[in-house]
C-alpha cells in the first residue's frame, strides 16, 4: 500500500501511455503558467496599491470589495473575475491591458 500522495501518484504514472504522460505535461505546464499569472497579477496590484499610499482596507473601501478577496489576490492565491479587476483598476486609477506573451504558441 502507498504510504504517500507522492508514492501513490508515481505508482499510477508508471502504467500511463505516452499519450496519458503527454496530457498530464501539458496540464502541469499550463497549471504552472496560471499560477505565475495569478502572483504577477498579484504583485503589480499591491505596487500600485502601495504606490498611492493605500492600504488594503483603504483600497476595499474605495473598491467596494472585501479586503479578504484583495489579499487573496495580491497574494496569487485569488482568482479575480474581470468585474473585480475592472473596479480595482478603477480605483486606482488604471486601465486594463492584455499585452501578447513573448514566444507563446498560437
């Protein structure tokens, strides 16, 4: 019996087909990406959070979000609806860009 999460994952990756192994690759690849969107996003919100000298809870005021869901998303753990970016950029007095990524695939 596997005694871990890790143990029991390798196990059943040993019986994968190249094809199941290629999904699972790209899964992870795309999983990773999200997550460092998700802390880039995050990181850009509190520079320009700190740079009008406002506080998350200043900022949920001005925003009318909860301070909670502008922590989780400072913090990369949130995963803002574009209503939410939209009143944040508002309040701070920022426009929302999408800009293409440097080397991504079609």
């Amino acid at each position: 019996m596997a005694r871990s999460f890790r143990d029991l994952s390798s196990r059943a990756q040993q019986s994968w087909t190249a094809d199941t192994r290629s999904v699972y690759d790209a899964a992870v690849e795309t999983f990773g990406t999200e997550l460092d969107a998700r802390a880039a996003l995050g990181a850009q919100l509190q520079a320009a959070r700190t740079a009008h000298g406002l506080s998350q809870p200043s900022l949920a005021e001005r925003s009318g979000l909860q301070q909670a869901e502008i922590s989780r998303i400072e913090t990369g753990a949130g995963n803002p609806t574009a209503d939410t970016l939209l009143r944040l950029a508002h309040s701070l007095d920022l426009e929302v860009v999408f800009t293409p990524r440097v080397g991504r695939r079609a």
